[in-house]
C-alpha cells in the first residue's frame, strides 16, 4: 500500500522516445511517485533506462505482461528482481504453475519487488472479447483469473475500474487494485472500459494509471492538480 502523503497515481509513460519520455518526467519530478514503463521504452532504453528511472526517485512498475512457461518465467523474474523495480506485471492467463514460479523466485531472491497479474485488457470489450476467447464470457474470466492471481501470492491484480465490484468478493482484501482505463473525459481512445479517478477510488483501486490524460495536456502541472482532486475526492469515499 501506498503512504498516507502520497497520491495513488501511476503515470502510464507511452511515449515514442527515450528524449520525450526523460522531458516529461523533469515536468512531473516530485509531483508524482509511481511511472509505468511499457514495452517499447523499455526496448529502446532496456534495464539502463529503468535504473535511470530509479535514480530519479521514481518507483518503476515495469509492464511487459510476461506470459511465458514456468522456468522461463522465472528465470525472467530472476533478472528483473534486482534492478530496483517497484513493479512488474505477469499475465494471468499463464496459470497457476507459472505465477507460483515468479513468487517463489522472487521470494528467494529477498526483492521487494511487487507482482501483479494482468486479468483481461481494458481495451477489450464483449466483442472482441468473444472472438479470442469463444465459449467463455469475460465476467466469468475476470472473476477466475482475479481469485488465482491472489492464491498464487501475487501482490495484486490489474483490472478495469469496471471490472472492481465483479471481482471484489473473489479476492481478498489485500490483494492490490491497480487500475487502468481511469479518465477524466471520455477521449475516444483504445480504451473502451473506463471510469473517473474519483470512481475508481471509490469501487476500490488502490492505484490507478493514466497516461495520456497527463502528458498530453495542454498544461501537465494543472492536469495533475485536477487528476490529485478527483484521487482525494474519491479516497474521502
């Protein structure tokens, strides 16, 4: 769990270089604690980037949704253990078998390092969810994957702020919400399943991400003051 005197804010950090991504973590330096890094920074700037990152003060939550078999997985939450990251997510459809496999490693490496199970993409929706995954509708998948991310001693869970009250009593209460899809607006973006800040606090995320919504702004210091009101809003309950 967060402080008390820090804001349960992530800053999904999409963007395309290296040089964009470093001017606007200067703009938010101190403003913010948590930064989400994607696959293609960390293709361009790899483990020296997140290091980076940490030096800066910065807690990383790496989200590569690794979804592999079991000793690949492990050997994978073995590197990553020791580079400082807050964060890294696992897919849950992996199974059981291979989210144990990264507990366990990085349990008997001593990392701090939280793990979290991706449950289905906030980009989906019934549709799209239907044609990759016939025969099984998407409530019934959240609900599955939330409650084996928390048996297998995952930290938590990544899940729509939409998908909060379908898995509540699925999990237990200390398995961490991490929310993407959280908006002040609609954008017409990717994401299809979405909810405020304050809403989503509300329906139990512990963290939420927005990205867009703060490095696109016109102004990122008073984005980030509107986005900290609906968080506060939303934590008074």
């Amino acid at each position: 769990m967060h402080r008390d005197d820090e804001l349960p804010l992530i800053m999904a950090l999409d963007l395309e270089t290296l040089a964009d991504a470093r001017k606007t973590l200067n703009l938010v330096r101190g403003k913010l604690d948590y930064v989400k890094i994607g696959p293609r920074l960390f293709a361009l700037g790899g483990v020296h980037f997140v290091k980076e990152m940490v030096d800066y003060g910065f807690k990383v939550f790496l989200d590569l949704k690794l979804h592999d078999i079991p000793n690949t997985i492990r050997l994978a939450v073995e590197a990553f253990g020791g580079i400082g990251l807050w964060s890294l997510t696992l897919h849950a459809a992996g199974g059981r078998r291979m989210l144990e496999e990264a507990v366990a490693a990085r349990d008997r490496m001593g990392s701090s390092m939280k793990l979290f199970g991706i449950s289905v993409l906030t980009s989906f929706n019934e549709e799209v969810w239907s044609e990759a995954t016939p025969g099984c509708p998407m409530e019934e998948a959240l609900r599955q994957r939330a409650w084996l991310c928390d048996d297998s001693g995952l930290d938590g869970v990544v899940c729509s702020p939409l998908d909060l009250p379908v898995i509540k009593d699925r999990v237990s209460p200390g398995l961490l919400k991490v929310v993407p899809g959280v908006r002040l607006t609609s954008l017409g973006d990717d994401q299809t399943r979405i909810a405020t800040p304050c809403q989503a606090i509300k329906n139990g995320a512990d963290y939420v991400v927005m990205g867009r919504p703060i490095y696109k702004a016109d102004d990122i210091e008073s984005a980030m003051n509107v986005i900290g009101d609906s968080i506060r809003e939303g934590l008074k309950g």
